[in-house]
C-alpha cells in the first residue's frame, strides 16, 4: 500500500476495486465503514453485491474482467470533460499523451458495453471522484488475478495520477495483500529476481554488496523461475529438486489435478510444514517446523508496518525452528552463518543490507511497529509513499493499456463464468481453521449463484449440484443469492472437497505469472 | 480562539469546546467511574455511574454526556456523588445474578471493582428474576443475560466500531435485553463472530466460551504479537497459562488495529495445539513415510541437494517460501537458494 490503514478513518471518499473487504480483512472494513458512517463516500467496483454494497454510493456491478475497459471510459470522462488534476498531471507525470491517445478509444458507451454497466454510471464515477479528492483506491485479488493482472493495477495508478491522488494522505493505490506476510516473503526477497529490499540480482553492484556481506562468490546473475514454471519443470525435468516451505500448493494452485500430476513428478520433494497437507502427501523428506507463537520474529503487513511476532511455547515434539532448518542445511554445505536467532537475523543482516529497512531494529519495534522506508535510526518511519507527488524513479508514469478479455469465456458449453476467493470464516486452504472450531461457522463449501440462473435450471437453495470446467467437476451446494449476478458461480478454495481450483484455469498474467483464478468458464448441473 | 477554563475538584483548568466533562477530568487524570462509556462512540449516558456534582445544578450529571461549559464548578467525588454511585451500583448488583464465584470475569470486572471500591457490604434490594436463559450454543461466545447491566458498550462496539449491525438494545422495562436481530441467537442473526462486544464487556454478561475455566485474569501472562492471519496485521494480547494460548484480545490504541480484531485473529488461535501437528522429521522409504532424526533427514536432503546440483547445475533446484511464516524465516531460505546453492530459483505465494 502507497497509504496505511490509519489513514482510512480520516479519508474522504474510497474506490474500492476487486477487493471483498469486509471477509477478507475484515478490521480494515470497519476503519472504512466508519469513515462512510461519518460522512465519506464509497464507489465500490465488483461484479458481485459483497458486504460493502450496502456502504457504497456507487456500487458498479461490472463483468469478470472488465476493469480495464472500465477505468479507461472513466478516465475519458476525466479526460474530455476536463477533470484532471492538470497540475499533478504536468509536474509529477510522463506518458500523459499516450494514455490520452489510448483512453480516447473508450467513449463511455463503449466501455459501458464491454463492462455491463450503463455510461451515465461511468460519467458519475468520474463526476463524482473529481468532486472529492483525494479518494483512497483498495484493491485486491480480484485487479491482479487475471491474465491481465498488472495491466489492471497500471490502470489503477493511472487513475489515481490523473485525478492528482498521489503522495498525499488519505490517496493513494493500496492493494490489500492477502496473507499475513506476503508484504514480508517479498521485501525478504523470497522472489526470483532480487535481493533482500528489492535489489535486482541482475544488478552487478547488488551482487557485490551480497557476495561480500555473505562470503560468497559468484551470485547467480540470471532472474530465477516463478512458481508457475517450477512445477512445469518437475514434469520436463528441468527442476529436479523442489522444496516447498509451508505453502499447499496441491490446493491452492489452479488445477488441481495438473498441479498434482506436477507435484508428483518431482524427482526429490521436501516439504516443511506445521502440519501434513495435501501437498506433504507427495514429499520425500518432511521437516517438522515451528508455527507461529513457538517462535519470535516479525511480519510485515500490507502497509509495510514491520511488527513483532512472539514466542510463547516451545514447538511440539521434535519440530524445529524455520531460519534453524535452512542454516543447518548451509552447514552441510560448509557454509557457518553466524546469526542464531530471528533478532540476530533482522538486526545484523536483513536491516544492515536492505537501506529501506535500515533503522528497523527489534529495539525499536518492541511495541507498535515500523512502516518501511526507515532508512536510519532517528527515522520515525513512512505513512504514505510518493509525498508530494516524488515518485522514486523520478515521474510517475502513465502506462496506457488496452483491455483484454479473460483467456477463458462462457460458451455454449461451459455458459456461466465461475470466480473465485474467500470467504470470512476460513483462510486458504484451511490447514488452520479447520483446527480452531471454526468450521462450526462454514462447514462445507457452496457453489454461490443467482436466483435467475438457478430457475432456469431448477435448482433449490441447498441442493446438491455439478459444476464442471475443462479441467475437472466438482459435487457442491447450491447457494442461492443476491450477491451473485446471473451469469456468475462464485466459489472459495477453502475445502478440499469441491475446492474452486479443481475448476480454475491454469493461465497466468505473461509478467507476472500470477494465475487467472477469478474467470473461467464453468456449467452447472442438476444431479 | 477564547481560553474556556472550569474548576475541577477545586482547581482551574483549561479545556476545548465540544469536550464533555468525562473527557475533560480524564485529560487531568482525574478518574471518573463510566461502565457504560465507550471511546470514540456516541455517549448513551446509560448507567449512571459517572455522574458528577455541578456547583448551581439540581441534580447529579452524567460526565459522559454533558459538555464541559466556561465556569463550571465540578466536584467529581463529593459525599453526594459517592453515595449516588454507590445506589446505582447496588441497583445494578440487584439487577441480575452476579454471583462472582461462578463467573470467568471474576477479578476483572469493573462491576465487581466498583462495588469493592464504593465500600457495597450488602445488597438491599431482591435480586431480580432471570427472563431470558444463558445462550451456549455456539462453541465462541456465551451471552448470559443474568449478568448483563444493559450498560450498552456491546451494542457500540457492534454498531459503531465494527459496523457489523448484528446487536441492539431490545425490550422495554424488567424483560429488556440486547438482542441480535429480532431476538435471534447470534448464530441465527447478522453476527460475524468478532467478538468485539465481548472484548468491550465490562462484566461477565460476554465472555469467550474457549476460555472459560482455563484461568483468571490475575492467572494469565500478556503476551504482544501479530495476527497469523490476513495482511492487516492485527496487534493482539495472547493471554497464557503456563505457556498456553488460552484467550486473545485486541490491544488497544494499537497501530493498525485499535483493539479491533475479527472472528480468526480472536478465534483463530489453537490450531497449533492440534494433535495433527507434524512433530517429528520423516523420510520416505519404500513409499511410505517414516520417523527419522533430525541429522538423517538434513543429512539426506542436503545430499540430495548436492548431488542433483553437481549433476543436473544450480538451476535443477528450486524453493517456495511461506507468506505465512517470519520474514527471518523467508530471508534465510533464499540466502540458502542464493548463497548456498546459487540459484535465484525462488519464489512464494506472492501471487494469491
Ligand atoms: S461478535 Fe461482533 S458481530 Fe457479533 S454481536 Fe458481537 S460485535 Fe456484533
Ligand atoms: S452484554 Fe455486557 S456490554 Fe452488553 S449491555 Fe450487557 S453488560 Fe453491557
Ligand atoms: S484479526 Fe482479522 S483483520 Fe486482523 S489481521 Fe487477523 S485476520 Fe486480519
């Protein structure tokens, strides 16, 4: 996030995109429902009529993976009725030509079309968000889980440059992440192309900084794979050795039965984990790990508040600590790190080698933590990213961008659009909650769709029902509600039975790999 | 702007326009008693226990919900004041089945301390019979309305902190009672089990089903740390005995939550108690799995590791990380993959 969550009750107007707040990240819903309590505007942008309707202004029901076409016929409104923020535009900008040139291609009633809204409701959300600024843009999986993911979150930022919503409090371009510390796993540079603090790796000056804080030489210079093409390596034997920490892949990827015929061709598999998973089912070496609370350590959150994360037992039986696993193994490879708990780790590496993380130390962040950059000591730490308009490559730029359509659409066959999340009593694949009673709140999945589309092929509330894709079928529960438009299935990935991502299609953003699961063509049937 | 100044306790003291009496007095650490004020929400001035004397007027006020005025003489502990609480306290004592000995908030209720305070011997009036029975059913917060006082602070906190409209206030007279939707139970209603009404309890009318008869508050260690859940990052209160999770709560005035939480960052907290827990490194042999110690296992994977390196290059090895787990944690896998076996071959779940 380029703002923080503190900055939500005092926000004026919110344009919330692809993000189902209110179960995803339920306390940053209340901050936000507070502020529209007192008197703030919310223009909420989701095919479905999630929780946050009932506080919207505007809700525009757009169509699975319309964004793009969209945002663009707002911008023309903005654009041709001369609503932009031209100073913001001319100071702080580049590229403003092409994306005018770009957007001028999506008249309002075009972008109505291809976006199932009318065009007097685009103009009004232009109309509206010129009216009050800044307005604070959230979004989350439903922008970046498309094939056309990072074009939907450039066409964020563009919208908020041009409305002059950047670098000032309470604006901003804030995606939610989903897990607790996915901020983190990437600032740590458990990514393939850079190092700790987002350092490139192709960068040779980085390497030296490494080599020579690690007493290591020879960095690998060349971008790594992405979890996509890992698991097509295990199966045309380019990766031979796979080591999964924590995640259940077997679940959570799109495809089940592709990923699994993946994870199963791995010639070596380990797998460290708190608890057997589908995932562990295929490993050849287990490592028991230590889980949250038998450890200390921090998390990072999703406005990059850097906070402490405690230990109160000691993990059970045999398991060991995370960092410990990994430094035994360089042992073996005659490599003695010298860091021996989290702390020493933070204070004597990441925050020595990562500038943006600097003046982090677990000193400082005994109580409320530290939102990055802190780049020394004395730093209290950053709010809001961009102040003034400074971007850090210097002008923010405009990348204009064309829709596209998901890779997979309803047909004759395959007529409804099935999309995916999560829902508010589980998380993930539920190798947590399923052990804390709260399957009491959300024992079994549902196939979630509209009254019109479930009349029309006689089905009840509650009755056992077929979805099917191209890659697989899944025996579910009818739920039948007014928060699915007709012409949608919505469905988690929190059961294993009837799990979304036997369904899922297994395409992904060219750039960023990440995979479309909010858009695949499904069929319902009545069994 | 004009200086407004009143008297409190005998001495002048500065204050803002639109600051109540309450806010003012607690802005000098002047301890006024509220049961039914709640931070940040509308004051409903319901239990009138933080009444105060005003030099000219009548009556006794409500601190909570009177605005402080230029001049005010205010006397927050005069004979008056006490005695009137001390009325009000064994009114509410009455009111319903405060039996101590039987309820968890034992020890950290402000009922309880009010009355031990106000120096209440005895009760003088009938304890009021019981209309509405104890709610059990779900297995997350139990709603025993024998010791609910009506302060309101529930009702609030789902209103007007959470947003979540489940609860308000129901009745009128000796069958009142705060009810979720139109007298449903809460698993019935619009509640989402965040379990903020029973955080903002001041009595033992709310408490975590959990925690029940796992310790007292004067039993528990605080300890501060972060939600495992979702990427807000929730500050939480681990209460434990004897190295046990037994109960979380919200810290308040915390960044970023404020003591706010939701139903998995309240409730979420035991599944690392699970029998389930991996606890033992095991090795596949002949298909199946078995127990080994921990030398065996690193020794075998690092051979293997080593072996596919030399044979197949650095690039036939590859990891995941957890977003879950400690940014220490994921910053020593990829040191492994980087520095150890030099690949960048490394990657987690950013994407989902
Ligand atoms: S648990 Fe939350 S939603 Fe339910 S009644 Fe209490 S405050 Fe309201
Ligand atoms: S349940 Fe608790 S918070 Fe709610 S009105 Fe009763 S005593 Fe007050
Ligand atoms: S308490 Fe809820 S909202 Fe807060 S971090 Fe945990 S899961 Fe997210």
């Amino acid at each position: 996030m380029t703002n923080s969550f503190g900055e939500f009750s005092k926000a004026r107007m919110f344009f919330v995109i692809g993000s189902n707040m209110t179960e995803a990240h339920p306390v940053a819903a209340t901050f936000l429902k507070n502020a529209v309590m007192n008197g703030a505007k919310l223009i909420l942008v989701d095919p479905r009529r999630q929780p946050l309707a009932d506080f919207a202004d505007i809700h525009v029901q757009i169509k699975v993976g319309s964004d793009i076409a969209f945002l663009n016929g707002v911008m023309n409104v903005l654009i041709n009725e001369d609503l932009y923020d031209k100073k913001f535009v001319e100071n702080c900008t580049e590229g403003f030509e092409e994306l005018k040139l770009k957007v001028m291609d999506y008249p309002p009633e075009k972008a109505a079309e291809i976006a199932g809204v009318s065009a007097d409701v685009i103009r009004d959300v232009a109309r509206t968000m010129a009216e009050t600024r800044p307005s604070m843009l959230c979004y989350t999986l439903g922008i970046t889980e498309h094939t056309c993911g990072k074009n939907n979150v450039m066409s964020t930022a563009n919208l908020q440059m041009l409305l002059g919503n950047m670098g000032v409090e309470c604006g901003g371009v804030n995606p939610l992440r989903g897990q607790n510390n996915v901020q983190g796993a990437c600032d740590m540079a458990a990514l393939p192309n850079v190092f700790p603090g987002y350092q490139k790796v192709d960068n040779p000056d980085a390497r030296a900084k490494f080599e020579k804080a690690w007493g290591v030489e020879n960095l690998p210079a060349k971008p790594g794979l992405m979890i996509p093409q890992m698991m097509e390596g295990l199966v045309d034997g380019k990766v031979k050795a796979f080591w999964i920490f924590g995640e259940n892949l077997a679940n959570s990827e799109p495809d089940i039965a592709k990923v699994e015929h993946e994870l199963a061709s791995a010639e070596f598999l380990v797998c460290q984990d708190i608890f057997p998973t589908e995932t562990t089912r295929f490993a050849d070496v287990i490592f028991p790990s230590a889980g949250w609370s038998e450890d200390d350590g921090t998390f990072t959150n999703s406005e990059r508040r850097i906070s402490r994360v405690r230990k109160v037992s000691e993990p059970p039986g045999d398991a060991r600590p995370n960092w410990w696993i990994f430094k035994e193994i360089a042992r073996r490879f005659g490599h003695d790190w010298k860091s021996n708990s989290a702390q020493e780790i933070w204070d004597n590496e990441v925050s020595v080698l990562a500038p943006s993380m600097a003046g982090v130390k677990y000193a400082r962040i005994e109580a409320d933590g530290l939102q990055w950059p802190v780049p020394d000591d004395a730093h209290p730490g950053t709010c809001f990213l961009h102040r003034e308009g400074k971007f850090t490559c210097g002008l923010g730029k405009f990348n204009a961008v064309d829709w596209t359509p998901p890779a997979e659409v309803p047909d004759e066959e395959y007529p409804l659009v099935l999309s995916t999340g999560r829902r508010l009593y589980h998380y993930h694949t539920r190798t947590q909650t399923s052990r804390t009673g709260l399957d009491y709140l959300l024992p079994e999945e549902t196939a979630d769709m509209s009254a019109a589309d479930a009349d029309a092929l006689g089905i009840h509330h509650g009755e056992m029902i077929m979805v099917k894709s191209r890659r697989g079928e899944v025996k579910v529960r009818a739920n039948i509600t007014h928060q699915v438009p007709p012409g949608m299935v919505w469905m988690a990935f929190h059961f294993r039975d009837a799990c979304a991502n036997w369904l899922t299609n297994p395409v992904f953003d060219p750039a960023t790999l990440t995979a479309e699961y909010k858009a695949c063509a499904v069929r319902v049937d009545k069994i | 702007m004009d200086k407004k100044t009143l008297t409190l306790n005998g001495k002048t003291v500065e204050f803002q326009a639109g600051q109540t009496i309450l806010e003012v007095a607690r802005s000098y650490e002047v301890f006024i008693p509220a049961l039914c004020y709640l931070d940040g929400c509308t004051a409903t001035g319901a239990c009138r226990i933080c009444v105060v004397e005003v030099k000219g007027a009548r009556s006794l006020i409500a601190s909570c919900s009177t605005p402080a005025e230029n001049g005010m003489d205010i006397c927050t502990d005069s004979d008056r004041v006490r005695k009137s609480r001390r009325l009000t306290i064994e009114l509410l004592l009455a009111s319903g089945e405060h039996n101590c000995i039987t309820c968890e908030k034992s020890g950290d209720c402000m009922l309880q301390n009010l009355a031990y305070s106000y120096g209440v011997d005895a009760i003088r009036f009938p304890v009021a019979p019981q209309p509405h029975p104890t709610e059990m059913m779900n297995p997350f917060i139990i709603r025993d309305f024998s010791r609910c006082i009506l302060c309101g602070r529930c009702v609030q906190a789902c209103q007007e902190v959470q947003v979540n409209r489940a609860i308000s206030y129901g009745y009128r007279g000796p069958t009142a009672k705060i009810i979720a939707g139109c007298d449903k139970t809460y698993d019935e209603s619009d509640c989402v089990f965040c379990g903020q009404c029973v955080q903002v309890c001041p009595v033992g009318a709310l408490v975590e089903k959990k925690a029940r008869f796992k310790g007292r508050a004067k039993d528990l260690d605080l300890v501060r740390t972060t939600c495992p859940y979702c990427g807000v990052g929730c500050q939480l209160w681990l209460h434990v005995k004897d190295g046990t999770i037994v109960k979380v709560t919200g810290v308040e005035d915390a960044q970023p939550n404020k003591g706010r939480l939701c139903v998995k960052g309240r409730f979420g907290y035991d599944f690392i108690y699970s029998e389930e827990r991996n606890k033992t490194p095991l090795i596949r042999e002949d298909g199946v799995l078995r127990e080994a110690s921990w030398d065996e296992a690193l020794g075998l994977v690092a051979n293997k590791f080593r072996e596919t390196i030399e044979k197949h290059g650095p690039d036939s090895v590859a990891g995941v990380s957890c977003a879950r787990s400690l940014n220490e944690d994921s910053y020593q896998m990829q040191k492994l993959f980087r520095a150890v076996f030099k690949t960048n071959n490394i990657d987690h779940c950013a994407r989902t």
